[in-house]
C-alpha cells in the first residue's frame, strides 16, 4: 500500500485493478508534550457512539436513504442532515466511474460541510435508542463539484460526499476505537511497544 509523507491519497487495491477506495489522508506528528491521556472515545456533542455501521451492498439501500446523519468539523461544528444517495455514477473525460460514496444534503438547505471540514466523521443519528454509529468520513462536496439537483420538486442544492467507513476500515484493516476499555488496552499496547511513552 503506497503510503508516506509526500503522498495525500491512499489507494487500497484488491483483486481487481479498476476497483479502489480512495482517501485524504495525513500524518500528524503530537508535540512532545501531548497528554495521550487526555484522548476520549467520546464525541463532542454527540457522545458515545456505537460500532461501525457497514454498508451491505447485498441489502435494500432504502434502509439508509433518507436517515440523519450529523458532523463536528473543524471549520462548520456540528451540523445535521439527510443521506439522500449511496453510490454516485460519474462521468468525465475519463469515462464513466461509479464511486460508492455516500451524497448527504443539509438540514433546512444548510451546508453540511464548508471547506476544511474534510476527514469530519459522518455519524448516522441512534434510532429506538440505539447509540449513534459512523457510517462515513467527508471527502468533497459543493465547494469541489458544484450545486446537484437531487429531487425533481427542488433546486441545486448543497451536497457533501463522504466515504463508505465500513469499506475503508475494511480496505485499510484497521478498527475504530469507540470503547474506553479498548482504548485504554491500545495505551496499554503502545506504551509496552515504546517503552514507557505515556
């Protein structure tokens, strides 16, 4: 997996060269004096949230258009709205792609993200008390692509495009911590690898 410092972009092939996952990703360095224990599974204005939501592709997508979804990016905090699409076809001078990504507008004709928001992540809102689950991290939307109308009864609207998290973590083989005894055993881990980084 081509991955370092001078590249933005990780490409995680599999068995057929055309299919890809693709994701802004950085490396970020902790000053010295960073308090690791300091660091929490939960999420600022949401709270704890649940495992992973996967997108099975085997399944009616109905069960995911139309639900809420919030954010807390960097540069728009925290803001709500609606998954309106799950895979977009796209065509360019390349030809057509189809990309198995998330479209979600904002609530009330809001922006969901603004530009530096990227990499936010997308939580699907807790139905029937269940805990509030990641499905997504954003990627682009109006800022890099333009107004799409996305219903025949309104107008272009704002949309950002999210990555699928399950099939990115998936690609990439890692797991998102969400527990605090799971980060608590990852300290653990690390502290033991480093020797005696806290």
């Amino acid at each position: 997996m081509p991955c370092s410092n001078s590249q933005t972009y990780v490409l995680c092939s599999n068995e057929s060269a055309e299919t890809f996952v693709r994701a802004d990703g950085a490396f970020i360095p902790f000053a010295h004096d960073f308090d690791i224990s300091t660091v929490t599974t939960t999420v600022r204005g949401v709270g704890d949230i649940g495992d992973v939501k996967v997108i099975d592709l085997q399944c009616p997508l109905n069960r995911l258009i139309g639900r809420r979804v919030c954010k807390i990016g960097r540069s728009s905090g925290h803001t709500t709205g609606t998954v309106m699409a799950y895979a977009l076809e796209y065509n360019d001078e390349k030809g057509i792609s189809f990309f198995t990504d998330l479209l979600v507008v904002g609530e009330n004709r809001q922006t969901f993200d603004l530009e530096g928001d990227s990499g936010s992540l997308i939580i699907l809102t807790g139905q029937d008390s269940e805990k509030p689950r990641p499905i997504g991290i954003i990627w682009g939307g109006t800022a890099n692509r333009g107004r799409l109308k996305l219903r025949c009864d309104h107008g272009p609207q704002n949309w950002t495009s999210g990555v699928d998290l399950g099939r990115l973590l998936d690609r990439l083989e890692l797991d998102l911590i969400i527990t605090s005894e799971s980060l608590k055993g990852c300290r653990a881990a690390a502290k033991a690898r480093v020797g005696g980084c806290s």
